[in-house]
C-alpha cells in the first residue's frame, strides 16, 4: 500500500472517530435532559395527584418499577440457594433474569418473597414514566 493510500484510509478514520466521540457526547447531554426532565415529570404529576394523562397523541403514566438485586455480601449464598431449589439452569444469572425470575415466585407465592429468598435479596420500587401510542 502507498502512503497516499493510507493517508486517505487515516483520514477516513479520524473523521469516523470523530464523528462518534460527537454523537456520545450528544447521547450524555441527551440522556442528562432525559433525566432531568423525567425528575420534573414524576414531581408534577405526584403533586397534582395525576397518574396519567394524554399528550400529542401518546399516553403518559406514572408507574412504579420494581427492581430486585442481590444483597451485595451474600451473593454467593444466594447462588446457593437458588441452586438448592432447583434453579441452577439460571446460572449465571444477570440482573434481569434474576429480576424475572423473582418476580414469578412473589406472583406463584401469593405476592409474597419466598421465605427462603428473605435476607438474600433486596427489593425496591422506583417511579418512572411509560409511554404509550
């Protein structure tokens, strides 16, 4: 290869990387506006005591999203015990598979956790918005 040809191909390239440093840094300022406004959002319609409302032709709903991890230090017993009740096909479980998975026990539980998951895991709710058209 001639050096006209790489230069050609390096130039191509920066300009590429350019182009992709500028668009992550579009998606960090559009997330941080995302977010923003969705604290707003959830703040107002908490306030009016508004769980949804229709806009330009999409619904708006405050919902409250439940998430489930592992408690930190007792990772491994937990793995255990899951494996001990017959869930070692889960393994290695990512956060949302872990996330599904308990909740189809509280749901086969009468909405409870499972006593042997109590201790092991951590529960909580966090309020977002959905969007539907």
């Amino acid at each position: 290869m001639n050096e006209k040809v790489i230069f050609e191909i390096s130039d191509t390239y920066l300009e590429a990387r350019k182009n992709k440093d500028e668009c992550e840094q579009r998606l960090k300022d559009a997330n941080a506006v995302l977010e923003d406004a969705e604290k707003k959002l959830i703040e107002a319609m908490t306030n009016d005591e508004l769980d949804s409302f229709k806009r330009n032709g999409v619904q708006i709903s405050l919902v409250n999203r439940n998430f489930i991890s592992a408690e930190a230090e007792r990772k491994d017993e937990l793995w255990a015990e899951m494996k001990k009740q017959g869930y070692e096909h889960l393994f290695s479980i990512n956060a949302n598979t872990l996330n599904g998975e308990v909740r189809r026990l509280i749901e086969e539980n009468d909405g409870k956790l499972p006593t042997w998951l109590e201790g092991l895991i951590k529960q909580y709710e966090k309020p977002s918005i959905r969007i539907k058209k």
